[in-house]
C-alpha cells in the first residue's frame, strides 16, 4: 500500500512556520483523473520567483510506500513550458526508508529555479510537482543488503 500524509504540526512549525490554519488546509497530493500518473504537489504559500533565482520549497507531505517502490517527484510539465521552471535536480528520488526518519519525518522538499527571464508568480494551493510511484527490481548481487534501513533512524 501507498499513500501520502502530512507531516505533524510540530514538524510543520520547524519547517515551514506556526500556523494551525496553513497546516489544517493545504490539500495532499491527488491525481487529475485514473489515467493520470503523477500527484499533483501544491505550493503551501505564495510563491515570487525571480530569474535565476533558486527555492527550497517545503511542502508539508511525507509518503509512504513498499520497500520495492520508490518515489519520483517531477516538475509539472506545464512548469517548464509556461514558465521555464525546473527541479535543481531534475528529478528527485525519495526512497521507503525516508518515511518517518529521525531527522524531519520524511518531509519532502523540492528545490526549483527559474531559468526564464521574467518573474513567475504561483499562487497558494497551485500544483508545481507531481510524485510518481514506480517498482523497481534489483540485482542478485543485492542479497547482502539489509532489507529494511528504517530501524537506523
């Protein structure tokens, strides 16, 4: 089973800001339609980006999923042809044993830039990244590895 969750209030307050109203609407991913693959992401806050400019954006979900599945994050594709925007690392990898982590609970960022010329303005609640979940498969030389990292964190 998969799915997406909020993060809890308290890590919310160190990550993003103390905000019982914020953390009680933002909306969790969803999809469009059933032959949509990706979840929409959404800006918690108003966002200015300047050209050039880069931003780590918090954005209140963690996500849980099998040991065999990992999570893609992408910039919407719309993002790129509007505006020219990007993930500064193209494509992010959010493995299963991030979830619940002792650092910040699994709390998913992405990191986006402006590469065109002008200032791109997204409101509040607009979807700027989509998760993608996918199986992956291994190799036999993989029989060594622990099965499960989550007992580290």
């Amino acid at each position: 089973m998969r799915d997406f969750e909020k993060i809890s209030f308290e890590q919310f307050c160190k990550d993003v800001k103390k905000d019982k109203t914020l953390y009680d609407t933002y909306k969790l991913p969803t999809r469009d339609s059933k032959s949509t693959a990706g979840y929409d992401i959404y800006l918690l806050e108003n966002l200015e980006l300047k050209p050039k400019e880069i931003v780590k954006l918090p954005t209140g979900i963690k996500s849980y999923f099998q040991n065999d599945e990992v999570l893609l994050i992408v910039i919407r594709s719309s993002m790129g042809f509007k505006y020219n925007i990007r993930l500064v690392n193209q494509i992010g990898i959010i493995d299963a044993d991030y979830y619940n982590n002792k650092d910040n609970e699994g709390h998913i960022f992405i990191k986006i830039q402006n590469e065109g010329p002008e200032t791109v303005n997204f409101k509040s609640g607009e979807a700027i990244a989509q998760g993608i979940f996918l199986k992956y498969l291994t190799t036999k030389s993989d029989s060594n590895l622990r099965l499960d990292r989550r007992s580290d964190y």
